[in-house]
C-alpha cells in the first residue's frame, strides 16, 4: 500500500461531511483552482505554482474559494492546518492539500538525499503513464475529494488514492522508495568484502561474519547517501562496552528491497553470560510502543528466551532531529553521526545500545536469532558483545 504523504485521517474522520451538498460546493471550488492553475501555468512558462495563495488574487480574486466550505462551517484554516497535517501545510490561505508544492517528501517514507513532492508527483505521474495524479486534495469528505492533473475529479475512501488506479501500475510501485531509490547500491555482499575479524578480538564480542548483508559505507538500504560510513570501525568502545564493527545485519523491512531476510539464526555465542549488549537500530520511524521483533536466546540444555523488542523502548530510528529529547526508555543512544541523505533533510543518525539481564547466567547459550515481527519495519544490527 502506498503510505500517504500526509497523516491525520482519524483527526479527519472526526467531523469529515458525508453530505453529497458539501461535497458538490467543494467541487465547484476545486474546478476554479484548476482553471486558475492552468492560467498560472501559461503565464509562467508551465510552472507550477508554490503554493495555491500564490493565485491570489491574479487568478482567483475571491481568497474563500482556497478554502473547503465544510471547513469554512466548522473550523478555521490555521486550526485545521494544524491537525491535518496536510501536503503544504505552511499554506495557511487553503485548506487544501497541494500536491505538486516544493515541500520536502516526508522521511518517514523517503530515506534518500532530500526530493521534492513536486519531483515525487512527476515521478507518479510518468510511472503512471496516465494524467490522474491528484493536483489538490480535500479531505474534509467522506469520501476524499481529488483533483487530478487532467482536471477530472474523482474520490476514494482512504488516504491512498493509488489504489483507484492498480489496473494501471500497482500502488507499492508509487510510493517514493520506489521511485525515486538506486537499486544498483543494493547489492549481495560476498563475505570478502567486509573487514577481516581480528585473530586476537575477544570471544566476547560476537563475530556476525557470515551473518552481514550490507557494508558500512555502502548505501545498503537502497538509498543514495545513506549509509554509516561516519561510523568508526573495528573494535570501538560504546558506553564503556567494546564493540566489534565491520558490519550490518539488516532484516526486510517496509520500502527496502525485498531480499533481506525476514529472519537471522545461528548467531553463534557457545558461551555463558550474564548481560548481552546490541548495537542496533531501525530503517524508519513506527509508532511508540509498536513491537517489532523478538532476540531469541538458544540455551544450550534446549530451552529459549524471548527478548521482545519494542519501538521506543529498546530501539529507535537511525535518524533522528538534532534537537529530539532521546526517545528510548530502555536503551541508550551511543553513537551519533552524519551521512548525506540524512543531512539533506537536517538531520543525523544514530545507534542504540540495548542491554538485556540474562536470568539464567550459568547455563551456556548456543545461539542467537533475530525475528521480525509482522510489523517489517527493517531493523537492523551492527554488533553484540557479551558480558561475563
């Protein structure tokens, strides 16, 4: 499913007419937006506008056609800006959505350098091969209203309009990771290419060798410029917890190639311990609390240990605001860094360190496994270290 650019559908849902009235009015408005678009088009040399108050009042004289009727009835723009957290959002003359405005795409679906939702709905659009893709949305209607490039106004139900068109190009196929990643960084890695293991590191720090599938300095997830080459290698020490770096371990996940593996077992361990320290964090940001995988521990007198891992509690997001209070509650943010895509939108990346309290310390592990839960949402893991 093509994951919406905006989100606030339950806010929407709250007071969204269902009046085919409503919906008429609004209509006759979103004719007028297009007419005054494509005005603006041939007066600008077939350039989009930045912003939909930019027609005012050259090409729409009256500022309430910007405005949905429903909403000039039951809100005001700036309130409902704010909880519909529209595509061009920073319009505070419409209360509509603008589609081909030169806001970044979200990073919460796009992980490359930073592109525009003007470039991601020309990219749909050849994708397509069709002119459907919606210009303006509105979405105090049940159902949603949009305005397509060529002028037709159609609806949908969800926040998805790709759905209304799989005849023609299926809707994962649309979403940003899709169109705009360089697959050819995504490459299987022989185990040659990583950094030989040390003869003398320690039994302690777990060797993952025959487990990575993406190289530190590679942009393994697909995504040009975003990668952990700002990341030391070899044997660093993290919050007084010494580390074997040579590597990724990554699990398929929402918007990454399909080749990663759901699951990883036989890491070996063949040692009895009393804490376990990863070094680990996700692709993408998911709701607070949501449980995304499991570390299951192989004892070696047949039984197992399930270590749930849950989004902000033992793990996080790689990237990360600047000025984010730490969002873990039960591990600790180790490693700060940069790279170029994350930069492109202001941000940085990091690494969490989880520690889990081993209650049965005298009896040897075997192995350990990593399982995604159904959830995919592309964790992944640069080192375990053990502790006596």
């Amino acid at each position: 499913m093509a994951l919406p650019t905006f989100a606030a559908e339950d806010y929407r849902d709250s007071f969204a007419s269902r009046d085919p009235a409503d919906a008429e009015a609004c209509k006759q408005n979103l004719h007028l937006i297009f007419d005054a678009i494509q005005q603006y088009r041939n007066q600008h040399d077939n350039s989009f506008p930045d912003k939909l108050s930019e027609l005012l009042p050259e090409f729409i004289q009256e500022p309430k056609i910007l405005i949905c009727p429903v909403v000039q009835r039951t809100s005001d723009t700036k309130s409902w800006r704010q909880n519909v957290r529209y595509v061009g959002a920073s319009d505070l003359r419409t209360s509509y959505g603008y589609e081909f405005c030169p806001e970044l795409v979200s990073s919460n679906v796009w992980r490359g350098v930073a592109r525009t939702q003007r470039e991601y709905k020309q990219r749909q659009m050849e994708a397509l091969a069709a002119p459907v893709v919606p210009v303006v949305r509105c979405l105090a209607h049940t159902p949603i209203l949009n305005l397509g490039y060529n002028g037709k106004i159609y609806t949908n139900l969800t926040l998805d309009w790709e759905h209304n068109f799989e005849h023609l190009k299926p809707a994962n196929d649309l979403v940003p990771a899709r169109l705009f990643a360089d697959r050819a960084t995504r490459k299987d890695v022989p185990i040659a290419d990583f950094k030989p293991r040390d003869a003398t590191v320690s039994v302690r720090l777990i060797d993952l060798t025959r487990h990575y599938n993406g190289l530190l300095n590679d942009d393994w997830q697909g995504f040009t410029g975003n990668n952990l080459a700002s990341l030391p290698t070899g044997i660093q020490q993290f919050g007084e917890v010494p580390f074997d770096i040579r590597g990724v371990v990554q699990l398929r996940g929402r918007f990454l190639p399909s080749n990663f593996p759901k699951r990883v077992d036989g890491i070996e361990v063949k040692q009895a311990f009393r804490r376990l320290h990863i070094l680990h964090a996700t692709a993408f940001e998911v709701k607070t609390n949501s449980y995304l995988a499991n570390y299951l521990i192989h004892y070696a007198d047949g039984q197992t240990n399930q270590v749930p891992i849950v989004y902000g509690k033992q793990i996080a997001d790689w990237w990360y605001d600047h000025d984010a209070v730490p969002d873990v509650t039960d591990a600790r943010v180790v490693w700060t860094g940069n790279n170029e895509a994350a930069s492109s939108y202001g941000k940085g990346i990091r690494l969490c360190r989880f520690t889990w309290e081993n209650s049965r310390p005298d009896i040897a592990v075997e192995h350990i496994s990593l399982v995604a839960a159904k959830s995919e949402t592309g964790i992944f893991m640069v080192a375990i270290t053990v502790e006596p």
